[in-house]
C-alpha cells in the first residue's frame, strides 16, 4: 500500500482525519485537525484538500470544514445498519408509540455498543443520553448487557480485564458482579440497569437474534429510573424485540 | 498527494471502491470489485484488505465483503444530515401520524435528491421507491422540484440542458414545462408531482429554509396518485416544513 511520510499509509492518515470530527465539534479548521491528529500542517491541507474534491469533507460558506453527506451517504451502503435498522423501524416506531420513551436499536462495535437508531420521546423528563451513531462502553448500559451476555467467551474476557468505565456510582465495574450480570441477563432473555450511565435513568434490553439464534442486536428503551417504570417497560421491549427477531428470519440478509 | 498506479490517488481509488457497493448488491467479492471499479486485481487486493483493516470494509463469515459500520458511524458526524435529521425527526413523526404516508427529508446532492429520512407507511398500498440514503434525479420528485426552484439560475441550468431522465409517461422532461414547474412551485411554496417517478404514486413537497431564509431541505410525502389524496396532504405537509423552519432558527448549526 502506498505510504505517506512517516510510514503510515494515506488510507490511515483518512480516517484519522474523519475520526477528528466528534459530535460535539462538527467543524474544524485545517489547523485544527492537523493538531488533533499529529499529521504535519502541509500534509493535512494536501490530504483535506483531496477529501473535500472526493466529497468526503465539505468546506462551508464559513471556511471550516465537516465531513461530507457523501460519505454518510457510502456508510449507508452498510448492509448491518440499512437492513436491520429499515425491518426494525416499523416495530420501534410501535414500542416508543406504546412506552413513549426513548427507544433506541443497537449494535456492539468492539467493547462499545453503537446505537443504529433512536426514536425520542419528546416532552418526557427522562435524560438524553444517547444518539443516532453514539456509542457507549457496553457494560454501563442494558443494551450493552445484553450484547456481551450472548457474546463470545474472547469479547466477555476482553471486556472484563479491560479498564472498566465508571459514569455514576451506581456504573457496575466489578467483574465478578458483571459476570453475575451476563448470567442473569442470559436467563431472563433481557438486561435492566438503573443508574449506570445517568442516576435518573435506567435502562431496559433484550435481544434480536438472526436466523441461527445469534445475537446480532439489542433493543432497549431508556425511562426515568423507578422499579415501577422497569417492570412496566419490560414485557413490551421483550415482545418487540422478538417481533423483530421473527420479521429478520424471513430477511436473512438484513444482518451480517 | 501520494499516488497510485496510474496517476490516481489511493484515496480517490478507495472512494470507488465504497462506490461499487450499492443497495442491491451490498455484498461483492474482491474480483466483482475489481471488474466494477477497473482497479486490477493486484491492486484491488491490497486496498480491500487494508480497508478491512481501517474498518472502512467488513468481511462476512461468507467471506463476502460490505461496508463497515464505521464508515456509516464516521458519516454522521456529518452536521447536515446528522444536525437536520435530529431536529426534524419529531415533525415527521407527527406528520407521519396524521397523513399515514410515506414520510420523507431531503437535500440536494448535486442534480439529485437525497433522502436523509424516511418514515414509511405500514399497510398503505403506495409504491415503495425511495429509502434512506436513497437517491432520486431532482427534476422527477416533489422534493427536486422544491429544492431546484428555489435553487440558483446556475443549477437549474444544468439540469435543463442535462440529459434528462424519464421513469414513466408523465415524468416531466421538457425544459420549458420543468421552467414553468420551478416558477410554479416559488408562487406556491410547494410542489406536487403526480405519476412521475411510478404512475400509481404522486408526491407532496414543500421547502425547509435556515435562518437566512435559504432553502436547505424538503420535506416531502408519497401518496396513493389521486387529486384527494394530493389536496388533502398538502397543507399539513406546508404546514410541518415551517414548523421545521421555525425549529431550525434556534438550532442555525443544524445545516450547512
């Protein structure tokens, strides 16, 4: 693979480049980027120069730079997210109008869960955690729970020996309470978890399998943390999410 | 910029690599992206793998290979899909649940239409044409109609003298009708469009304008092809384009 100075290859220096761009800084100046990613000044305005001619970064009226709809628009050609995230719509659209919170689809992403789709509850009290393309590290939330319980052996191991993030006090962060945690997620088919990311809201999980029984996704609903709220929440994500899981056996290919 | 064999760039080649996948064909193996893209096989090797590496790529359990979630994840730090998207969502929700149709957003990208949301319509019989992510030929929809006419001289010169493409009898292809069209639908702040893209389906539009009054989206709906059905989605689909309107003068970093 051709290499830019230093070794590393322009493919690399690309995606760092894309990867300096945070949710909560959607434009940046040249500069900006060249000090976020360590890539010298001149190589960055060659390298921003031709992304913003392949349509990867858009330069605004104001000067800055943001990555481009192009490229969210190739991300879409991602058959995990567009085909799972299109059969699923229809049911999510179905719980949030029945639980009215926050209803959000999730994949895990590594050690994180990444949130494929997110349907607000407008008007609720509940805190706004998440967002459509957000992360979280998987073991503070329920989807997260969920993900890893079914996971691989490898994935619960990485996860467990890894330095554990802790959001609240009530952030599960002992392993050996994690791995009760899997267990007890394994045997309900579902994960709750009040108080981990925020201490106002709790969390409420369960899988969507593909045809051969895998895990391939988590759907959850976040509402204001009260046990009340839990157990009401409980049985209608459980039989959504097993709507889903039965509409993907007739769409095999809307999964990985 | 450090260049492959041939004078293009690695970057510009793995741009058209992420091309060759497309909604029908979201799995190809590296000779069917060879083949697609013109790369030679050496080559298209060597750039798959290290995109697989980047994660830009995923390869299958099949050994198929398809776009990474981290390239969909990357493109939302798009401010303009993601920004606009989030705002709106909650009006196409609403609209949604009162006209119970197909219930789109859309941008200009070029001389084309791209959906950046969709609400569909369970149970509605209207023809299912466009998807998120999805692209249609501005001058053949609602939404092109809206954001062409109240786009610059420039680009509605380029359509006009463009080749421009027909799906059925009554897509409009003539320049002098598309011109009327365009003056039209400023007079009316809306745009419909009856059998143009499928003749059982007819499409509803208005404009969604920033702070400066600019046109950057449209908001539009697909009904079943009949005067009724056209006349009486109309004002609620104006009347959700201004309340996003209204919306995006909080939120100006909502578009580009």
């Amino acid at each position: 693979m051709t290499q830019a100075d230093g070794g590393e290859t322009v493919l690399s220096r690309a995606t760092r480049v894309l990867e300096a761009f945070r949710p909560g800084t959607p434009s940046l100046t040249a500069s900006d980027i060249s000090r976020r990613t360590g890539i010298p000044m001149a190589s960055t305005h060659r390298l921003v120069a031709e992304m913003v001619r392949l349509g990867l970064l858009e330069k605004g009226p104001d000067r800055l730079l943001r990555v481009g709809v192009r490229l969210w628009e190739l991300g879409w050609r991602s058959t995990s997210a567009l085909g799972l995230r299109d059969l699923a719509m229809p049911y999510l659209e179905d719980l949030q109008s029945v639980v009215r919170q926050h209803t959000q689809l999730a994949l895990l992403e590594g050690t994180d869960v990444l949130y494929i789709e997110r349907l607000s509850a407008r008007g609720q009290t509940t805190v706004n955690i998440t967002r459509v393309a957000g992360r979280l590290p998987a073991h503070t939330c329920s989807s997260g729970l969920v993900l890893l319980a079914f996971g691989s052996q490898d994935l619960q191991e990485r996860v467990l020996t890894s330095e554990l993030h802790r959001f609240t006090s009530r952030t599960v962060v002992d392993p050996a309470e994690l791995r009760r945690r899997f267990a007890d997620t394994r045997r309900r088919d579902s994960a709750t978890l009040a108080g981990s990311v925020h201490l106002d809201a709790a969390g409420v999980a369960a899988p969507i399998r593909n045809r051969d029984r895998t895990v391939v996704a988590a759907l959850s609903v976040i509402v204001p943390n009260s046990p009340d709220t839990v157990s009401s929440a409980l049985p209608a994500v459980m039989a959504t999410a097993r709507g889903i899981t039965r509409a993907l056996h007739h769409h095999p290919d809307a999964t990985r």
